[in-house]
C-alpha cells in the first residue's frame, strides 16, 4: 500500500488516474466520505481509513490524500510518496483544474502558498520517496507502481 501525498496542484488525482486506467485500485481520500471538515481543517475519518486498509487484500493499493492526521497511519503503509513541485507550477494547476474547486479564488492560492511552505518540507521529511510532477503523469506512474513493486518484493 502507498500513501500519494502532496499539497494542492502536486498531481495527485493524476497520478491515481493514471494508476487507475493501468489497472490499480487507487482511492482519493478528499471524496467518498474518508475525510471530514472539522475546526482544524480537513481530516481523515481514522475509522474510515482504518477499514479500507484492513480490507486491503491483494494487489496494489494507491491512497492519495494530504491531512493533518494522516501521520497515524504511516506504520500500516509500505511507502509514502511525496509529489512535490515548484510553487508557481501548484498554484497554476489548482487555479485551472476542473475537477476541485479548491485553487480558484485568490484566498485559495494564498493558502496553498502558505500551506507549501509549512506543510511540505514536514512531509519531505518523512516521505520514503519524492517524485518531482514535473515530468510526464505516466513516468509520475511508472515510479509509484515501482514503490509499489519494490515494497511488495521486500515482503517476500
């Protein structure tokens, strides 16, 4: 199992659609009810996230998600990928993708600009592996799936 993480625009959801049509399962932890709003923003619901990854069985499992809580599940994944790349390029992803509204507005990208700064280098530092999403989505992929590989050969 390996947890996608990295701040708004890093590529996430591209990466998981790319693991996706390649066959992966893959679950973006901002739908499907795995997160929730609260005071301290949003977090995941650990019950949630405890069941999908004790139902895991075979194959690989691709989990994308950036929250404040996420670090209680670092021990049950086998890599933690960081997606990483320069600011600009975050904040012109966020503000013209259309599948999260999050980056639209000004206050938006102030955040992620914000965020990057405090946030990132804390998962730079406990990340197994960093994968600049300036290259293409499929050699993004193509080092995911190797994590993937790799963590799973060293189990045997």
């Amino acid at each position: 199992m390996v947890l996608v993480t990295g701040m708004s625009g890093a590529g996430k959801s591209t990466a998981l659609a790319e693991l996706g049509r390649r066959g992966h399962r893959t679950v973006d932890t901002d739908y499907a009810g795995y997160a929730a709003e609260t005071p301290d923003g949003q977090m995941w619901i650990e019950s949630r996230i405890s069941e999908l990854l004790d139902d895991h069985r075979e194959g690989a499992l691709f989990l994308a998600g950036c929250v404040p809580n996420q670090g209680l599940f670092y021990p049950r994944f086998d890599a933690v990928a960081l997606l990483t790349a320069p600011l600009e390029l975050l904040l012109s992803r966020a503000a013209g993708r259309s599948s999260n509204p999050f980056g639209a507005t000004s206050e938006d990208r102030h955040r992620i600009a914000t965020d990057t700064a405090a946030v990132e280098p804390r998962l730079r530092a406990t990340a197994t592996a960093v994968i600049d999403t300036r290259l293409p989505p499929a050699e993004v992929a193509d080092h995911l799936e190797s994590l993937a590989r790799k963590t799973a050969t060293d189990q045997w």
